[in-house]
C-alpha cells in the first residue's frame, strides 16, 4: 500500500492497482511489444499464471513519492529515444493525474525487440 496524507485526509492505493495503471499505460504506447517480467518473483507468477499486465513493473516508495522501473519489449525498427521519452511522460501523467501519488523518476529498460 502507498499512502500519502493532505489536507483533506489521507489517501492510500494498492500496489496492484498501481502496477495495473502503469501497465496499461506503457502497452497503449506506440511501438510497445508488451511487458518483460523481471526477477524470479515475476517469472514463477507468469509461468503460473500467465503473463500479466503488470509483469516488468517494479515500484519503490521514498518519501511519499516512487520511482518505477518498467522492462519492455518494443518493435523493431521504432526510435527507441522516442518511445521512451514518450513512456516516461506517459506513465508520469497517469500516476500523478489518477492515482495523486508523485513521480520522482521513470526509468525504462528495454529487454528485448520484436518483429
């Protein structure tokens, strides 16, 4: 769980939903293949499972605000500065707009490429 207090009151949200809403924010993204998981925790939860949404997404929280570390598979051919330019600013917007939570940085790892 994510907290995070105002003056209103305090505000918390699921890492799960979380992980959904950036998932599906990077896969609407022009020239994403689809997710990559990452570290034997997300792999044993997609050979059990299937593969997921929120495979590839990994989430810290410092100070009411998180970093998030997503690992892609992108088309090949596709500017790479440009889909991640694109998918940081993306994933930023959606956090901070639907969820209230801050984006201290968005780092993209591309792992594989597909044709």
């Amino acid at each position: 769980m994510i907290k995070k207090e105002n003056h209103i009151g305090k505000i918390t949200v699921s890492r799960r939903y979380l992980k959904k809403l950036i998932g599906k924010t990077v896969t609407s993204c022009f020239g994403v293949v689809g997710m990559n998981e990452f570290g034997p925790k997300q792999c044993i939860k997609s050979m059990i499972n299937g593969t997921s949404l929120d495979d590839g997404v990994v989430i810290y929280e410092k100070d009411n605000a998180v970093r998030i570390d997503l690992h892609i598979a992108v088309s090949y051919g596709v500017n790479i500065s440009a889909i991640s330019d694109s998918i940081v600013h993306k994933v930023r917007f959606a956090v901070e707009n639907e969820a209230g939570i801050d984006v201290e940085k968005v780092n993209v790892y591309i792992d594989s490429m597909q044709s």
